[in-house]
C-alpha cells in the first residue's frame, strides 16, 4: 500500500494496522475488519463478516510505503503527527521506523504553507512521473508484492478547475511535457499509478484523478478509481443527520457549520486557496441530499455557510459546532444543535483501509474507472458525468453492499419483503 504523504492520517492507518495484526488493538470504524453482510431471506440468517464473504488481502499481507516532502521516518511523523498515544506508538515503533519516504513530487505553487527537502528534480513534470513510476516497480521487487494500491493522503492542493489539458491522455501527456500549471503535484502520481494498471484513491478534495484524461487512462490499464476527500468529522454526521430530516419532510433554513482544528491539515486549510478547494467539497453534499429542485417549499432557500478555523492548541482533536435551523407542521421553527469532539485521523484511518482493500478487490473482479459503491467513504463522490452523485450515506452502504452481493453471485437486496407476508 503506496500512501502519498506520510502526515496524521497515513502514519495513523500504518501504526493502526500494525497494532492491530499484532491483536494490540480492533479496527474501530472499518466496515472491511468488522462489518457484516446479510444474504438472502431474512429468515435465512446467513450474516457472514464482510471479509469472510469477498476474497479481501489480509492485513498480515500488507507491506508500507510512501512519498513525503520531509525526512522523517514513520515512527517520527506520527510523532510529529501527536494522533496516537507515545506508548502506542512504541509498541510498533521498529515497523514504524523502518518506513522512509522516498522523495517527493512537490510544487509549493499548489501547497502555499509548506516546504520540505525531501524533494525530486526532474526536467519536466513528465520525467518526474516517470520517478515516480520507477519507486513504485522498485517498491514492489523489494518487497515482493503480488499487487499495490495508491492512496493520495497528501494534503490539499489549491482550489483548480479542469482545463483543456486534462481533455485527452494526449493532451495531458503534452502537459506533463511542458510542466503545465494545470498539473499539480498530486495529478502526476495519480498518473503514474493508474498508468502502471494500479488502483488509486484520493483521500483528499484536489482534482487530482477525476479528469477525462486519467479516467481514459484507467479505462486502458483497467485501473479501479475511487475518491474524493474522505468523508469524517462533520460532512460525515451531516450526510447522517440530513438524510433522516429529508425522509420525515421536515424544512431546512439554514446549517451553519464550524469547526476548530490545529493539525498541519488545519494549516494548509488557514491558506485561502486550499480551503476552497475543501469548501466547495463539504458544501455540495447537503445540495443533493435534499434535492431543493424536487422540494422547492423545504430546501430552496437554505443558508449553508461552512468554516474551518485554525485552531493550534487543539491538534487533530476537531471541534465542530452545527446549528441546524429547521422547519415543522405549519411553518413553525424548531432549532438542532450538535457539538461533535472528533478525532479526525482516527476517523480517516479505517477508510484508507476500506478503500485500499475494496480497491484491491475491484481490480481483481475486473471493475475498472470509477468506483461509485465506494462513494460512502467520500464527501465528493466521483461519479459518472450523467448522474448526479449519491450523498445519502444508508444509500451509499446499500449500494456498496450491493456490490458485494453482485460481485458473489448473489440475490441483491431490495428490501420489498413480500415474501414475508404472502
Ligand atoms: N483527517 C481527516 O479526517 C481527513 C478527512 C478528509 C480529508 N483529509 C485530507 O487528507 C489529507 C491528509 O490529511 P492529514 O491530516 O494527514 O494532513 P497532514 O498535513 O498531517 O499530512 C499530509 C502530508 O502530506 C505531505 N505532502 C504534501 N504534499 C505532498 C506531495 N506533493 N508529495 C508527498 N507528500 C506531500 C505533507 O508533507 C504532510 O506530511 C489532507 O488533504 C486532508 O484534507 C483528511
């Protein structure tokens, strides 16, 4: 498993993964690790564990690594990262340290607040692609992996739109040539990878894999696809709670969401540019939740205002505040508040996880481009052009579910229930 960025949510899903094959800790909040699926009639009882039921690698099968813009070895970022506990980190701490990042591709044009030595050069971004392709064949004989998975844990890049250089694999090719402003740092492995066949999810919100080029390039080396930004903290209870306001019809005024944190994550976002790129990624889901074209008396003229502030005394330890104004019976008002004190990185790591390991296995069932059944792990789902995306989190569980089903041979699951009663 090939992670971009060794930061807070890397080295916290590595030493995770590490204690708990060693039995020192459960894998909290991991649908692969402790999830369970239903099959057939109810009155079959047959809920086997979700790893018992699809062909998943075994955490004892995964092998480290990855690319960061500092030195530090794993054991030292998770350190710096100050997530898990010292004593925790201790118990894995000769895993940890054995990971060094190999030299980054970085442009600090896409990531204003940082800087670090552990850099490549290259003459143009495509001979930095091409550095990158070679660490990972090189990654792979040195540890003699059957197959590798990328994971961009990296952190977010300046807001960018899609250009004409991300039309075709050609015109992107051309671009990488002539190191075009329309390629950040984080678009050269994601085309580095799914050039080599590899599937490749993004953790956080950039463009990064969701162009026409490198979905044309997916389709060619049958790379599976999956992103954007994982969906923890507050998106993540805001596609809980607003699907269940939706259900009962209940009128939506205003959510104002805020929230403190002071990672190198909160960091990078105090840069304006960044933070963009995350707000217009947090902002769209409660849009297609709750479908104001089709419920124009509830949701049109909802007040939606999100903030991040930069926080440094907090850590990764989040605090987010959500003032939901909502509306009942008659027009009268009524008023939601929630205080969610949050971990983010333990709530990103079992997601890596989920995503590397599901993605591990969509490339083995030969499903390749984007995987839209892994949209329940991200705040901006990849989708195909004609379809709106599916935020509804009980939705997105279902339809994952479902392709687990689908991928077994088994029934789908419709949840009509006639059968019960005829
Ligand atoms: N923690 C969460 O809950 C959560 C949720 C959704 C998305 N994310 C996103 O995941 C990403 C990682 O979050 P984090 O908390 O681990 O941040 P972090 O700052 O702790 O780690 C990011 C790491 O990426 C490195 N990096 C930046 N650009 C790089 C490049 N071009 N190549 C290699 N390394 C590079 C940085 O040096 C840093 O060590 C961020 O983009 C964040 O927005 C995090």
């Amino acid at each position: 498993m090939l992670l971009v960025g060794l930061g807070a949510v890397s080295t916290t899903t590595i030493a995770g993964v590490c204690a708990i094959r060693r039995g020192l800790a459960l894998p909290i909040g991991s649908l692969t690790q402790m999830g369970t699926i239903r099959l057939g009639k109810r009155t079959e009882a047959r809920v086997p564990r979700i790893k018992d039921f699809v062909p998943l690698a075994e955490l004892d099968d995964i092998v480290f690594g990855g690319w960061d813009i500092f030195e530090e070895d794993c054991y030292a970022a998770a350190r710096t990262a100050g997530v898990l506990e010292p004593a925790q980190l201790e118990q894995v701490r000769g895993e940890l340290e054995a990971i060094r990042p190999m030299r980054a591709v970085f442009d600090r044009r896409y990531v204003k607040r940082l800087d670090g030595p552990n850099v490549k050069k290259g003459r143009n971004k495509r001979d930095l692609a091409e550095q990158v392709v070679a660490d990972i064949r090189a990654f792979k004989q040195r540890h003699g992996c059957d197959r590798l998975v990328m994971v961009w844990c990296g952190s977010t890049e300046v807001y960018m739109k899609q250009t004409a250089a991300h039309a075709t694999v050609a015109t992107f090719e051309r671009a990488l040539e002539q190191s075009d402003e329309a390629i950040p740092s984080s678009m050269v492995y994601a085309y580095a990878a799914i050039r080599e066949g590899m599937p490749f999810a993004n953790a956080a919100p950039n463009l990064t894999a969701d162009v026409p080029a490198l979905l044309e390039l997916a389709a060619r080396t049958k790379a599976p696809v999956a992103g954007n930004d994982m969906k923890t903290g507050q998106t993540l209870i805001k596609t809980i709670i607003a699907p269940g306001l939706k259900a009962r019809l209940l009128g939506v005024k205003g959510w104002y969401s805020t929230n403190i944190l002071g990672n190198r994550d909160g960091e990078v976002l105090d840069d304006p540019e960044s933070f963009k790129t995350k707000e217009e990624s947090k902002k769209s889901a409660l849009d297609y939740i709750f479908q104001p074209q089709l419920y124009p008396e509830l949701y049109k003229d909802l007040c939606h205002v999100v903030r991040i502030n930069y926080y440094p005394p907090r850590g990764d330890n989040k605090e987010g505040w959500d003032n939901i104004d909502l509306v009942g019976w008659l027009g009268y008002p009524m008023q939601l508040k929630i205080n969610f004190l949050c971990r983010d990185s333990i709530l990103a790591a079992p997601i890596v996880l989920d995503s590397a390991l599901f993605l591990d296995l969509a490339k083995r069932a030969g499903m390749s481009g984007i995987q839209e059944w892994l949209s329940f792990y991200y705040k901006a789902p990849m989708h195909a052009p004609e379809v709106y995306p599916e935020h509804d989190l009980f939705i997105q569980l279902m339809k994952l579910k479902n392709t687990l089903r689908y991928m077994q041979g088994e029934q789908l699951i419709t949840h009509l229930g006639r059968e019960y009663y005829d």
